[in-house]
C-alpha cells in the first residue's frame, strides 16, 4: 500500500502538508504536537502499524510546521485546531480514532467537542498548556517581555529556541478545557509518562477528571518522558490503539 502525498489549501492560499494511507474500516489520524511535524517517530511508527493491519490513516502538518505553508509565529490553538479540522473533513470520512500528542491532544479534544469521533488516544496530552504550563511559570520579566513586545523567543532542549507570542497565549485562553467538566463521551485513552519534564504526570489525571464520559483510562509509564518514543512506549500505543478500532471501543 503506498501512501498518498499532497497539500491542501485550507481556503486562504496557506497549503497543508498531508500523507495518506488509503484502508478499511475505522481510521486514525495523528495529531502532532507544539513545533513538531508529521515525520516524527509516533508519526512513522502509526504509519507502518495501520499499514500493516490495512488500516486508513492520516498525518498531516499545521501551518507554519513541517512542510506546511504559513509561518510558525503566526500559529494560535484556534488556527491550528481549525487546520486539523480542515484537513480531517477533506480527507478522511468516516469514523476516525484521533491520536494526538501533546499540543495534539488538546487539539484532538477540541475536536471531539465538534464533531464524535470513535475515540480519542493522548500520548501525553497537553490541554490548556499555554495558560497552565507556560504562562504559569513564566517569570515576571519574561510576561512582561511578552505582553511589550509580542513574541519572545523560549530556549528548548529538543532543538533551537521557538517563539512563544502574547497572540498564542490570548488565544489559548479562548480554548481551555480544563475550568468546567469536559463533555466528550467517547473512549479516551491517555499514555503518560511520569518522568516527563513538559507536562506532569497529574496534567493527565485531571483531564481523566475533567472528562464526563465514563470510558476513560489512564496509562502511566513510570520512567516514561515527554515524547514516549521507546519501543515500548510505541508497543503500548498500538496495543492501546487496537481494540479501539472495533465497533465495542475496547
């Protein structure tokens, strides 16, 4: 089965970068996380899983990640949550299990609250980052920074500084999950690691919180990090990813 290319203009001339496999039965598409793109580990490790079962699956990158058009910094939670939506309506009908890592995990359950998919799996999941693990810690000087000069540039371990804007924290802002109980009643799936420097291993305990739907189990690797990409951080995703794509959700 070979895997489809291509790019999607999401209605103002910004192309989104997306890679298909064509199948039967229940889908997954992957969500990618904050700054990442569709060619990671999780990403290529999902591929070859649903080829190998025959099973549709899409990836895709944000604007302004990846091969997608657009500029990183122009980025929001709503932009980007928007760009899945309108990369998912286009190419992939159907049910659909949304795997979602970090930022794609908020950006999944954005999208859960749109529109039912089968289920949801978050690798680990980060709703509300911007306000609860970004915002929160930052020190006076660096808000300050921020809310003068717009944009201020974060050092990262995974690669060069990115940018963290007064727009995506704003925006943010308009799409927290976590204040209220959360109505998404389909199978959530949460894997986390407890050794994870990005988001702690609670975040993940108060979304199972949050969450009003009664199928909710948490999974936590205890020397699990952020980007769970072991062999056997990839292992325990396709074993949780199978049974949910059958009609009983596991």
């Amino acid at each position: 089965m070979k895997e489809e290319t291509g790019a999607l203009d999401r209605g103002d001339g910004i192309r989104l970068a997306w890679r298909r496999l064509a199948g039967r039965g229940v889908g997954v598409v992957f969500l990618g996380g904050f700054n990442s793109d569709m060619t990671g580990s999780k990403a290529e490790f999902l591929a070859g899983w649903c080829e190998a079962r025959g099973t549709p699956f899409l990836r895709f990158d944000y604007s302004g990640h990846g091969a997608s058009d657009g500029r990183f910094v122009d980025g929001t939670i709503g932009r980007w949550a928007d760009d899945a939506a309108c990369v998912i309506e286009a190419l992939a009908p159907g049910p659909q299990v949304l795997v979602g890592s970090s930022m794609g995990g908020w950006i999944a359950l954005l999208l859960a609250r749109r529109r039912r998919p089968r289920a949801v799996v978050g690798i680990a999941p980060a709703p509300d980052f911007t306000e609860d693990l970004i915002w929160a810690e930052f020190p006076p000087e660096v808000r300050a920074a921020i809310e003068r000069d717009g944009v201020w540039q974060r050092p990262s371990e995974y690669g060069a500084p990115y940018p963290i804007t007064r727009a995506l924290i704003e925006d943010g802002r308009d799409h927290l999950l976590l204040r209220d109980p959360l109505a998404i009643d389909v199978p959530v799936r949460i894997l986390q690691g407890q050794r994870d420097p990005d988001v702690p291993w609670r975040h993940a305990l108060r979304i199972a919180e949050a969450l009003t739907g009664a199928d909710v189990r948490v999974h936590l690797i205890k020397d699990g990090d952020h980007r769970l990409s072991r062999p056997a951080d990839l292992a325990l995703l396709g074993e949780t990813l199978a049974p949910l794509l059958f009609e009983n959700g596991g």
